[in-house]
C-alpha cells in the first residue's frame, strides 16, 4: 500500500506544473546545511505564545483564505509557520515566510520548479533523500516548511540578516534581485501586520527597494 501511494505522488510531481521561481544556480547546496535541515526534520515541534499566536492566526488567516480554500491546510500552514518563526533564537519573521510560500509555490503543496524543488517553500528533493525520507514528503505541508525554515534561517545568519542576499541564496539566484525584491514587495505590501510578533524590526536596508 505505502509502495502504492509513493509511485503515485511520484507520478502527480511529475505532471505539477513548475513554480513560479526559477533559480539560475543550484539552490540549498551548501553542505554545511546537512545538520541543520537533518535538525528541522527531528526537533519539529515547538512551544508558542497562545495570545500572540491567536492574533497572527486571525489577521493572516483572511488573507490566506485567497489562496487556500481548505480550511484544515490554511490552520496547519499558518500554525507552522508561526511556531517555526517563534521557536527560541529564531530570527525569521513569519510575514517574510508566507510571502516566500506565496512567490514560490503560490502556497501550492504540489509546485516542482524547472529545477525540481518541491512543495511549500519549494525545498530540493536531495534534503529529504539523505535523511532516509521519500522525495514525495515534500508534498506535506509541516515537513516542507521544517526544512524550509530551517534553509532560511542558514541563509539569514550567513548573509547577517541580509534579507535580500539570503532570498537570493535560498532561490539559487545570487546577484539577481527579480526574486528576491518580488518576495520583499509581497511581505511588506501584503503579508504584513502580524508577521513580526515579538520581533525587533529588520534593518531598513534589508528590506528596502530601490
């Protein structure tokens, strides 16, 4: 039954067409991402504040439900998103992450991009494969995200929380800012409000658009 169900995800990957992102280099490459990532797989759960979390949940959840028609997947897209954008240390906001998930998949669980990342936050299918775990995995909304963040959080660290050179590393599209600013106009215009609770404010040049 689980060989079944395997070949068949295998087969709809295939026929999804590519997300809306297309990398000039090979994204998520770096091998100092291997532990990070094997982390965000193993420790997935997380504790967060329950009123800070009702706020965010009910400001983006209207502006979710443009995208996400199931009411299940729009709760456990934005409650992992929150937790892993909250998690102790964490210095990803939660606004900039949706619009990640809105620029690259269209919050689609099924995108592959030309250069056959997958899911959510369109993470490549090697991450997965080397930690015992099938490619068709992307496709969940939890495991996507986990490995998505956690990709982010390299890049954000590397590049001193310069958001723009991180997005461009993410996508496999450094010194190329299409991707990067279209990711910027959608969290500041769009996926703002809530998306920063509890969190110091960005750095102006890290988000501004020239």
């Amino acid at each position: 039954m689980r060989a079944a169900t395997a070949l068949l995800a295998s087969v709809a990957l295939a026929c999804v067409a590519p997300a809306r992102a297309t990398p000039r280099f090979l994204p998520q490459s770096e091998p100092q991402l291997g532990p990070i990532v094997q982390q965000a797989i193993t420790q997935a759960q997380c504790f967060t504040d329950r009123f800070d979390s009702a706020v965010w949940y009910t400001l983006m959840e209207p502006k979710l439900r443009r995208y996400v028609s199931d009411p299940q997947q729009r709760l456990e897209i934005l409650g992992t998103v929150y937790c892993e954008t909250h998690r102790a240390g964490s210095t990803v906001p939660a606004g900039l992450v949706m619009a990640i998930l809105d620029v690259e998949s269209r919050f689609d669980p099924w995108a592959v991009s030309n250069a056959g990342a997958v899911g959510l936050m369109q993470v490549m299918p090697f991450w997965p494969e080397r930690f015992g775990m099938r490619r068709y995995e992307l496709t969940r909304v939890a495991a996507n995200i986990h490995m998505g963040c956690a990709i982010l959080r390299f890049y954000l660290d590397s590049e001193r929380h310069d958001i723009r050179r991180a997005l461009e590393r993410y996508n496999g599209s450094l010194g190329h800012r299409d991707y990067a600013d279209r990711v910027i106009v959608r969290w500041t215009t769009y996926w703002n409000g809530a998306d920063d609770l509890g969190k110091p404010a960005p750095h102006p040049k890290a988000v501004a658009i020239k």
